[in-house]
C-alpha cells in the first residue's frame, strides 16, 4: 500500500513575524483583549491562521492561550477587538452559532458527558436533527431517517478512533486518553472546517498519543484546518506546519517550527532568563496545567 503524501506547506517562504500576512487565512484576529480585573489575559494585535495548516499555539502558562481560544469559539466575551472566520465576523455570536458556522474545539478538560454511552455523546453532537425540536419531536418518522445517518456516521468515526468497541459503556468508565479520542471525534460530527484542540495529548499515554497525532494529520490531509494549544514541544515539531507563539497574553513570535524553537526571546519566555550565554536550549516540555478563566493553575504533582 502507498504511503500518504502530506500536503504542500503553504507557508513555505512566509516571513516569521508576528502578525505577517498569511496566504489564504481561514481565522483573523484584530485588537482581540480580554482583561480580568487589572489582569489583561489576552492583548492580540494581529492573527492570522493559514487555512488547511496545522498550527500550534504554544506559551509559559498563564499566557493567555486557553483564554484566547475561548474568546475566538465564543465560550467568552472579548473587552475589545473582532476576529473573522471564513470572512464572517464572529463577535457577539454565541458558541453554539459559531460551531454551525465550521469552527468547533475540544477542551482542555475533557466535557464527555459521563452518565450517557459513548455513541449517545457522539450522536448528540449531529447538526440538523429534527426530532431535538418541540414541534417534531413526536412525530419519529419525519426524523427518523436523519436519526440512522447520524448513528452511522457516529460509529464510522468511532471505529477510526479505535474506540467503537466501547460504543455501548458509559463514557464514565473511559480512561482520560479514551476520553480525549472521544472528544476530538465527537467534534467531527459536526464536520467542521477548522478544528481547535486545547493540550489534545494532556494524559495521554505514548500509544494513545501517537493515534491522536495520526488523526490530526489526518484532518489536514483531508482539508480540515487544526490550530491546537500545546506544551510538549516534541508534539509540536512532529506535526506542526506553523507554530505561535504567546507570552503575556500577546502574540511573541511567530513561524515554522524550527524557527520558533531556535528563537532567542522563545527560549527566554521559556525559561525565563537571557540566552546571551550561548547556551543555546531550546523550549521543552512545559508543567501540565488547568486554566481557570484568566490565569493557568500548574496541575498537583
């Protein structure tokens, strides 16, 4: 069997500034700030995500990142600025407008919800079924048949996550690296355009880990735009086509993978000291965290 041949990268050539202009960029942000108090969480000039690229968006904790996902999949309300997705502006729509519009995310703690089956967590994600309203709810056969293409495609993607064994338990009883496969196929459901994964590889083993990443290349092999948040910088150089990154909640630097890693102020934003030493470290594995609201919590142990 021929081995898959990954896309051209689009971003070939494209300068590493924060800010620079992308080739076709499917999400822009412009003057995005939220603050907390006299915490200012996020303060994004400019961004642009390159549509069908993979792009990482990485930081010291607290610097914004899962904040600035929540601001742009409207799980939160910026104090200031606008971002465009597919060249429609998304300020002031609610979260559950902008994932029909395409533009859906995972958690950073996984959202399963525990006490239904796995495929009943995946058929709850379907868009467009009828029998979820009051006027045709009891009235089966006029949403039946969307009912079965919902539960085919459900067991579909559950099969490619290697997880359609479990479609019967209770989502409870699945282990955090299970979980994380569920949730990331469960936003498939509603077959978006760009995907945004908050830490998709927190808890999970190495084996897990390496199926995840599989499926996210997957996603760019089909067309599917990823922009993830990421702390293990061994992740991020294995699949990343671009790589953003964040400090304070504003944008530091931006650029190819290698680029980033070697970068000077990086590496200082890192580990928080000069590398006019010529040591030459790069960024590595950052502490595992929780965000709550505007600050990053570093997770016991």
């Amino acid at each position: 069997m021929a081995e898959s041949v990954a896309p051209p990268n689009p971003l070939e050539g494209i300068a590493p500034e924060p800010g620079v202009a992308k080739p076709d960029p499917i999400l822009v942000v412009d003057d995005l700030r939220r603050s907390f108090g006299g915490l200012t969480a996020v303060d994004v000039s400019h961004l642009e995500f390159q549509r069908g690229a993979i792009t990482a968006i990485i930081g010291p904790n607290g610097a914004g990142k899962t904040t600035f996902f929540n601001l742009v999949t409207g799980f939160d309300a910026p104090n200031d600025g606008n971002w465009r997705y597919d060249g429609r502006r998304l300020k002031g729509r609610g979260a559950h407008r902008i994932a029909r519009a395409g533009m859906v995310r995972t958690f950073q703690l996984t959202k399963t919800l525990a006490k239904l089956t796995v495929l009943d967590n995946m058929m709850l994600a379907a868009q467009g079924q009828g029998g979820e309203r009051i006027d045709r709810a009891l009235i089966r056969w006029s949403w039946a048949a969307r009912e079965e293409q919902i539960r085919v495609q459900a067991e579909a993607l559950l099969d490619e996550f290697g997880i359609a064994h479990m479609k019967d338990e209770y989502a409870g009883t699945l282990s955090g690296g299970q979980r994380k496969l569920l949730e990331m196929a469960r936003a498939l459901m509603a077959k978006p355009r760009l995907i945004m994964l908050d830490e998709p590889t927190a808890g999970v083993n190495p084996a897990l880990t390496q199926s995840l990443l599989e499926h996210v290349r997957g996603l760019r092999d089909q067309g599917v735009t990823v922009v993830f948040v990421e702390h293990d910088m061994d992740v991020v150089m294995d699949i990343s086509d671009w790589v953003v990154v964040m400090a304070q909640g504003a944008v530091l630097a931006e650029g190819p993978p290698v680029t980033v890693a070697s970068n000077p102020q990086v590496i200082e934003a890192y580990l928080g000291r000069s590398t006019s030493d010529g040591s030459g470290e790069t960024p590595g594995k950052e502490p595992r965290s929780r965000e709550t609201g505007d600050e990053q919590v570093p997770e016991d142990g």
